[in-house]
C-alpha cells in the first residue's frame, strides 16, 4: 500500500508538472504567433518561458505566503544579487557587496576636469540605499556594504573637491522618518522621499550655481498628492509575491500650479514618444497611472514611464538654463519635480545610451550644468561610469 500510496503521488506530481508546461508552452506560442517576431534567440525564448508561466503570479504569491508563515527572511535565488530579504521592520530589500568603488569616483573627477574646461560645473547627488545605517536590521550572516562603498567614494570626491551632497546625512540631518523613506515592496525612494531630494537640490541649484525660479514651488503645499492604499507591488514584492510581505501606499504627487511642458523620450531602437500639455499630461505615462491595475503593475515608474537613453523635458515657463542629468532609475520622480523649476533637463541613462560617449554628447549639447545622480547599487557597475573621459 506504501508503494502505491508513493505510485499515486509520483504520477500526480508528474501530471500537475506535464499539465503546467503544456499551458505554458501554449502561451508562449500563442504570444509568438501574435507577435510574429523575426528570429528569436535561444536567450529570449528562453525568457518568454520564464515570463509566461501558466498561473506564475499565484504560484509566486503563494510560495512567497508559506514562507513568510515559516518566517524565512532570507529568500535565495540561482543569482545571489537576486536575493531578497527581509529586514527587521517588515520591509524588503537587497545588499550590496564590497566594492572598490576608488576608480568610479576618479572617472567622476575625470568628468568634472573635462567639463571644467568649458565652464560647465557638475553636481554629484548621491542617494540613499534602502540599508540605513543605524536603523535596517538584517538576518543573521547578511553582511551590507552599501555604505562602506558610499563612504569610500565619496571620500574620493572630498580629495579631488567634487561638488557632491550627501542626501544619507541630509536625511539625517532633516530627521526623515526612515520607514517611511523607501517603498516596502521596492528599492526605489518613495514619492515623498523623492519630493524631499528634489527641494534640497533645487536649492543648491538656486544658492549656489545661479538659477532662478520661484522658491515657493519648493513647498509640498503647492502640490497635490494623490493617496492610493495597498494599490503596489515593488520590484522586490514581485520577485516574493504580495503574502510575503503586503502591498504599499502609492502616492503620486503632481503641481497645482500652472504648467506648460514638453518631453521627447528617445528609445534604444530609435523611436521617439513626445507628449505635452500639463504636468501631469506630459510627465506621465497613462498605462502606469492606471491604479485600478494589478498591484504588480509598476506604478514607480508611470514618472516618464521607465528609463531610456535620453528624454528631454522642456518647461516652457521658464527661462533658466539647461541641466544634463547622469541617472540610474531613482532619478524618474526626482526629475519629474525638478522640470517644474527648470527651463530643460536631459536625463541620459548610460545603461542605454551608447551610440555615442558622453563627453562627446556633451559638446553637441552644451548644458549650463551637469549632474550625476545614482544610489549607492550604481556604483557597482563601470557602465555606469563610462563618460568617455
């Protein structure tokens, strides 16, 4: 009877697995066919598999749900940079190795040589990681180097007398509620967090390179934020599911001011999507404001819409001068806020933008000042520090 007790149960698991992978296989050539793509590599068919497994959301959510009943606060992955964990107040995140991050901030010292030869200055904004000194609590055996690499490098730019703000001690300094500064679901700032960053950088903008706008717009007052509860799943959530550790807030914050914008976004492959009007109408992308999607749906980014080699944003209220902003993806609400002081920004994201140096992109462009704004994960990658100098 035990034999074929374990008989039954081989067969069934075998069923349930045979029955999976044919749904699956069903999708993923239903999705071919629709598509009609040219010639597939075994890399993306591969992916398309992993994308669209039959039932993959509830599977995720409920493995992610066993889990968090089992209090596991670490869940691995094939790829240990995949790994998430649970911190001590509930929310989700990664860590970061130990790097030597010396050359990066020399290739940002490198950067500022050049531009200072055509009188352009350039601002580094470093911001925070969601390990926060003195407050994230990590499991047992997790070791974050996220700040010890922040420290080196910044000590770098103190020796080579880089304009940089430190928005971890600004944070410190303004006593920002730590909880409340990140997503619980995501790695990304919040909104607010975001707003926050902005306000402190536009004036330093104003103190101290000369531009001029009207410093009441620095004031959340002047602003509408609209709340939507349990309506988000982060980056991190999506890879757990929404048993793991819940939802988030989302808040999307928005001028109550007059605007007058324009935004070209630029794509890898050459396509071009303009909008205009209002704030609201040209800085969004309308599929991600939807807040009646799935909560899996990646509201962060309905800022823009997502992060591509360049988008140019025009206020046509203002004539202040041009920013070329250097970005990872914290920068798509922070630049959203800045555009309502700012006559132009040109946000370029060097993961994408590689058809031509930056330096050289520069001298085309001719911006009255230079930015660079990365969280500490950035300062793993040389990509990211690849400004043709």
């Amino acid at each position: 009877m035990k034999y074929n007790a374990k008989k039954c149960i081989a067969i069934i698991f075998i069923g349930v697995l045979l029955v999976f992978g044919l749904l699956t296989s069903g999708k993923v050539f239903f999705n071919i066919l629709l598509d009609k793509p040219a010639v597939l590599t075994f890399d993306e068919i591969d992916s398309l598999f992993n994308d669209d497994v039959f039932l993959k959301e509830g599977l995720i959510n409920y493995n992610g749900g066993v889990r968090n009943i089992l209090q596991q606060r670490i869940i691995r992955d094939a790829d240990a940079s995949n790994m998430i964990i649970k911190a001590g107040d509930g929310s989700l995140t990664s860590f970061m190795w130990e790097y030597d991050t010396k050359p990066r901030a020399q290739s940002v010292i490198a950067l500022r040589d050049f531009l200072a030869k055509q009188d352009i200055p350039l601002l580094y904004i470093q911001a925070p990681y969601k390990v926060i000194e003195g407050y994230t609590q990590l499991p047992t055996g997790i070791t974050d180097y996220s700040n010890a690499d922040t420290d080196l490098f910044l000590s770098v730019l103190d020796e080579g007398v880089v304009d940089y703000i430190d928005l971890r001690q600004e944070a410190v300094a303004d006593k920002l509620e730590p909880k409340e500064m990140f997503f619980r679901t995501d790695h990304h700032w919040s909104t607010k967090t975001a707003f926050w960053a902005f306000t402190k950088v536009a004036n330093l903008m104003a103190d101290n390179y000369g531009f001029e706008f009207n410093k009441d717009y620095l004031n959340l007052d002047q602003f509408t934020v609209s709340s939507y509860p349990q309506s988000f799943l982060g980056s991190e959530g999506r890879r757990v599911g929404r048993f793991y550790a819940g939802l988030d807030d989302y808040d999307f914050i928005a001028p109550n001011f007059a605007t007058d914008i324009s935004v070209n976004i630029y794509k890898e492959n050459g396509e071009v999507r303009s909008q205009e009007g209002d704030f609201t109408e040209a800085i969004t992308f309308a599929p991600l404001m939807d807040m009646t999607a799935a909560p899996s749906t990646n509201h962060y980014a309905c800022y823009f819409g997502g992060d591509y080699p360049s988008v140019i944003i025009k206020n046509h209220n203002l004539h202040n001068g041009k920013i070329l902003i250097v970005k990872d993806s914290f920068s798509l609400p922070f630049v959203a806020f800045l555009s309502t002081v700012t006559e132009e920004i040109n946000m370029i994201d060097l993961r994408y933008f590689t058809k031509e140096s930056l330096t050289d992109y520069i001298d085309e462009y001719q911006p009255d000042m230079v930015m660079i704004l990365y969280n500490p994960s950035s300062l793993s990658g040389q990509q990211m520090f690849a400004f043709g100098v």
